[in-house]
C-alpha cells in the first residue's frame, strides 16, 4: 500500500544511500499501489541501484511473495489475537525496521510540526485504519477474499482521482476498465445469487480497507509530495505515527491477552518485519531502479499469491467465480493505469505499488 513522491527524491535518497555504503538496502515509498501509476521516464539508477546483487526481477518476485502471504499471515494472527493487537504488532514490527534502515542511512527526522501532522492522518488513512479493517474482515471472510479486495483499491483510486485530482482526465479506456473491475467484484461476491453464503459486512471492511489506500494517496500527494524529506524518512516516520495510533487505540477496544500462542505470534512478526518493514525497502529499490510503472505491476500478482496461499496451506474453499471474478477485478484495474499519449503523467513525479498494502498491505 504507496504514494506519489517527487522523482527529485528518489534521486535525492538514491545518491545519498551510496555515499554511505557500497551497497546499501533499497527503500521504497509507503506501502500499497498508488490509484494512477505515473508513466513520465523514471530517474537513471544511481550507482546505489545498479550495484544491488539480485536482479530486479528476483526481488519483484520476492515482493509478490511477501505482499501476497500478508493475508495468509494476518488470518493466522487472528486466530490468537485480536484484530487491533494484530495490527498493534505488524506496526511495531515494522517500524522497528524502518528504524534501523534509517539509523544506518542516517536520515534525520523531519523538523516542521505541520510535516508530522499530515503523516499523523497519512499513518491513519494508509496504515492503522485499513490494517485494522483487513484484520476485523479476516474474521469472518477468507484470506483469498481479502487479497481480491486489496487488488480493488487501483479501482477505487481511479475513481477518486477523476474526482480529487484535476490533471486527471477520464478516457474511455479507464471508464471502462473501471466499470469492469465492478463488475469482477459483483462476480467474486457472487451477486447473481443474493450474496448467498457470504458475510457481507466482512467483504465491506475488506473493501473499505481498499478504498482508505487511495484516499490517503490522494492526501499525501495534495500535502507532502513537495516536502523535501526523504521518502524513507516519510515512511518511516508515518508508520511510527501509526503504531503510536494503534498503542493508545487497542487498550480501549481489546483487554490484554492472557496467553501468547507462539504461531500466531509468529506470523504477526512476519507480517510486520517482512510484509511492511522489508516490502518497503524493496519496493523503493525496484522504483529506483525499473521505474514506477514496471513496480506497479506486483499489484496484479498480490492476489494470485494469495489465492494459492490461501487455498494450499489453510485449505481455504474456492467457487468457480472467485478466480473468475479476480480476473475481471485485475483486468479491470489494468485498464484504468493505461495512458497514451498526453495522457501520461507529469514529468519529475513518480508513484509505486502497494496493502492491502500495503501494504498490502
């Protein structure tokens, strides 16, 4: 789950990384795919980016991978904690890789009180809010549901940035892309039928969750996109603001836990560590590298993944038109990213894929 940074910082951060050491971790925006991915040429790799040892197609295998399993891993927390202690504990994990990304890198923490306040509501709207949502939906729906749903939030984004974003035209290409995922949702949740079977209220958090990812792209764009921080210091920063959300927000709503089932505790760190602290600096090496539009492209495998995870290790079922319906969703959410022409983005800016997620998730 991501946002649209200013190309001048991917360079910014890139350079810097290389001034530090020879061959550096990547980083990456926040988490999640952002709803327009920007087609203008992406930066020249810095020597940092040329120099990292795995081809980039190796790492974007492994961020499909992460992002994928995040659902898997998210049903597993849950069956031994409650979905805000989840969410508690995937932040805290998280944050504390960040952290010591930015402690190596040496990034100092932004200075103005107006920065910290809009990554406060950045951390709610990308973070803690749709974490939450997933978790509290993952009770009572399928983690293969779940990832479907995630993939819905380049839908969502469209549509709210026809809105939002002035620069942003409708074509009929989009129109009907857009239509088309809403249509490959009706069929996932099996319409035709009255939603028999299904927990509706589950399905609405998930896609509610989807649905806070572009919101808070549109917001971050709108109000840090010219910030001058370097966008690990963004991120980092976001997700300590949103651990800090969830610490004071699940004393209220859960009481302490009074076991700690080792699995679940283990598949929450991974969560974490992995799927919003280590998907994050792989994902800003793969934008530095391969450019937004070739990153934005893990989105249309985080479903897929999920799917097989769920289906192969948790013997979730699966109906004919749950894939069928995923596909429509992903082609439709194919459709609304394609320009041409004057319809591709500004030049100097850039935006990465995501949560679910972006983070997924």
């Amino acid at each position: 789950m991501c946002y649209e940074i200013p190309a001048p910082i991917v360079v910014r951060m890139t350079t810097g990384i290389s001034t530090a050491s020879p061959a550096p971790a990547p980083g990456r925006p926040a988490p999640g795919p952002g709803p327009g991915p920007e087609s203008s040429p992406a930066p020249a790799p810095s020597p940092a980016v040329s120099g990292h040892r795995l081809d980039w197609r190796v790492r974007f295998a492994v961020l499909s991978l992460i992002w994928g399993f995040s659902f898997l891993l998210i049903k597993v927390g849950t069956e031994g904690y409650a979905p805000f202690q989840v969410t508690l504990g995937r932040l805290v994990f998280g944050t504390v890789v960040l952290a010591a990304a930015m402690a190596v890198r040496r990034e100092r923490l932004p200075r103005g009180a107006r920065t910290w306040g809009h990554l406060a509501v950045a951390g709610l709207l990308v973070n803690a809010l749709p974490f939450s949502l997933f978790a509290y939906a993952e009770l009572t729906i399928s983690s293969t549901l779940a990832g479907i749903c995630n993939a819905t939030s380049p839908l969502w984004g469209m549509a709210l940035s026809l809105v939002a974003l002035s620069e942003d035209r409708p074509t009929r290409i989009k129109v009907a892309g857009l239509g088309l995922g809403f249509l490959g949702v009706l069929t996932v949740l099996g319409a035709w039928q009255g939603f028999s079977g299904l927990d509706t209220t589950g399905m609405a958090l998930a896609l509610l969750a989807a649905l806070c990812y572009p919101i808070g792209w549109i917001y971050i764009r709108r109000t840090l996109a010219g910030s001058g921080e370097s966008h690990l210091t963004l991120t980092g920063v976001q997700l300590l603001l949103a651990t800090g959300q969830l610490a004071v927000v699940t004393p209220l709503f859960t009481s302490a836990p009074t076991a700690f089932p080792v699995l679940p505790l283990l598949a929450i760190a991974a969560l974490g560590a992995l799927g919003t602290g280590l998907a994050v600096l792989i994902q800003y090496g793969l934008v530095a590298e391969v450019g937004p539009t070739t990153a934005h492209m893990v989105t249309y495998f985080i479903p897929v993944v999920a799917t097989a995870a769920g289906v192969a290790l948790l013997g979730e079922s699966l109906s004919w038109s749950t894939p069928v319906g995923a596909v429509v969703v992903l082609a439709g959410a194919a459709l609304t990213q394609v320009r041409g022409g004057r319809g591709k983005e500004r030049a100097g800016t850039s935006s990465a894929a995501s949560g679910p997620r972006s983070a997924h998730t």
